[in-house]
C-alpha cells in the first residue's frame, strides 16, 4: 500500500507518543490530532523537522475529525480516557468517538484504520463501565470500517507510565505497598516501544486487515510480583499488604473527586482481574516483534525512587 502520511487520534498521550515515533522512525509523514495542542508539542521532536504536525481536533465534533483525516492513507486511533470527567465521557470517547473516526476515515478513502483497544475487550458480559465501553468501541469501529486492525494492549509500560511509577513513587513513601485483593491477579505488561512497533508492522502488512492482536510482553505476573520487582528496582524492603478490594472501591470512589484521581472505582475491578494474552490470540510474535523484557527497561527511569536518587550508585537489591 502507497502510504506516506498518517494521523494519529490521541497522539499526544503515553501510548500514542509512542506510535507517532515509531512512525516517524520509518519515515511517514505523522499528522497528531488532539484536542489540546499544547500536550503534543514533544511529539514534533519524535521526527524531522516538519514530518511532525499537529492539528487541532475534537471528537465530539465531527467536521474537526474529517479535516484531520483528510489527505492521509492510514488513521491510527490511540485516544482514550482513564477515568470520566465533566463531557469527557467512556462514551463520548471511546464509543462516539471511534465511530466518528472510523465514519471520516471511510468517508475519505482512508486505506487502513488501526484501533488501540486493550486485552479485555472482548469481555461482553463485563460489568465495568470502562472495559464494556472497550467493547462498544471495537464494534463501532469494525461497524464503520470493516477492515480495520485492532491491537489490544495490556499494561503498557515505559518512562512515563501510571502502573510502575505510581507504585514506585508509593514504595518510596509508605510503610507498606498495597495491592488489591491478594495480588493475585495476572497481567503481562508491555513495553510502550513495542506497541509502537506493532502500529507500524500492521501498516506495512495488507494481510493484518481485518484481524485483532493482542499484545503482551514475555512474562506473566501476579500483581504482588510486580510489587516485589518494583522494590527491588529502588532498592527498598518494605513488606507486600494485601487490601480488600471493597475498601479500595471506596477509596476509588473518593479519590475520583480529585483533578487527577490516583485510582477509580472502575480501576480496582480491572487490578482484580487477569490481563493477559488469551491462548490461540495472534500476538507481537505473529508481527515479527520480540517483545521487551520489563526488567531491561524498568532500571532506566524507576532509579529515581531509590534511596539518594537516580545518581545513588547503591544497585537494586
């Protein structure tokens, strides 16, 4: 397929940042469209001068969402939200949105649409606001454009994550690291480089329409494994607390008040359940793509919680 230029919906967030470099990287021509322009400003340094734009756009409006499309061969949709707030709705979002984008990318002759959905997606039956509105969203994509490609991530790691550094930052504070429940719960975290990778592989493979993979790094963990990793990254010894998943549903409950809540409701479902690649499920592999170990990447951006910092010459226990 003759595609030279790319936009990308949600450029300017963890795993979107991440696509527009690894599209930069293979020489596309990368447009980011976001609501709020002065979040995506890093992205211009992913490539050369020039290869980066950015523009303007707001799903809930559909003429801004057409314009952004315009004049691209592919549309990659990466936005998203993590907790619900004022008009930023799970269905405004996720639901509306990729139907208005997946609607402007047909409407234009878009020749592929890749959707970042996440493992979970596939959960009908799910009771969880966000995880149905994950489903809702894939269905109005495929509705919309029938050949698109949906990558489902699981955690995604990298320097700027939520899931390793708010734990660090927790480890580095309290007396104890809390986990939801027993901590058993799995999940297969995956580097934000390879998601990146993955967006820019099903581009340059026609046979990738149509089809759903699941992405996951090489290793499987259960929550309370994750801590542990953490503590030994800072280098810390605190003890691993299990807490009832009841009582940190009311603190999510409570913590969704603040600008930026720490956790959610929504969230302490998800940290009770399993999050990992389905058996069977086509995955970076299939791609060509050897996933990332945490512990190679983990070390360059958690030192900072360490006793004395990043510039403490004491090694991770």
């Amino acid at each position: 397929m003759n595609i030279k230029q790319v936009t990308v919906f949600g450029g300017s967030g963890f795993v979107g940042r991440s696509i527009v470099r690894a599209l930069a990287q293979e020489g596309y021509l990368v447009r980011v469209a976001c609501r709020r322009l002065e979040l995506a400003e890093r992205c211009k340094t992913a490539g050369d001068v020039g290869q980066v734009t950015l523009m303007r756009a707001n799903l809930r409006m559909p003429q801004s969402v057409a314009a952004a499309v315009a004049g691209s061969q592919a549309v990659i949709n990466a936005a998203g939200i993590p907790f619900q707030r004022g008009r930023q709705r799970y269905q405004a979002v996720h639901v509306d949105g990729a139907r208005t984008i997946a609607e402007a990318a047909r409407a234009a002759g878009v020749l592929r649409l890749v959707h970042v959905s996440g493992i979970g997606a596939d959960g009908r039956g799910s009771k969880n606001p966000y995880i149905r509105s994950k489903v809702d969203a894939e269905d109005a994509i495929i509705a919309g454009f029938e050949s698109a490609t949906i990558l489902r991530p699981s955690v995604v790691f990298g320097p700027d994550d939520v899931m390793f550094n708010r734990m660090a930052k927790i480890a580095a504070q309290a007396p104890f690291v809390p986990v939801v429940g027993n901590g058993h719960a799995k999940v297969q975290p995956v580097f934000a480089g390879d998601v990146g990778a993955a967006a820019v592989a099903v581009l340059a493979r026609p046979d990738t329409a149509k089809s759903v993979f699941e992405l996951g790094g090489p290793k499987v963990y259960t929550y309370r494994e994750i801590a542990a990793l953490v503590l030994r990254e800072i280098a810390r010894d605190k003890p691993i607390i299990g807490v009832p998943a009841g009582l940190m549903k009311i603190a999510g409950w409570f913590a969704e008040f603040l600008p930026v809540p720490p956790l959610t409701h929504d969230q302490v479902d998800l940290l009770t359940s399993d999050n990992v690649v389905r058996g069977g499920a086509k995955t970076l592999a299939d791609l060509g793509i050897v996933p990332t170990a945490a512990e190679v990447i983990l070390p360059t951006y958690l030192d900072r919680f360490r006793v004395g910092g990043r510039y403490n010459q004491h090694a991770p226990a």
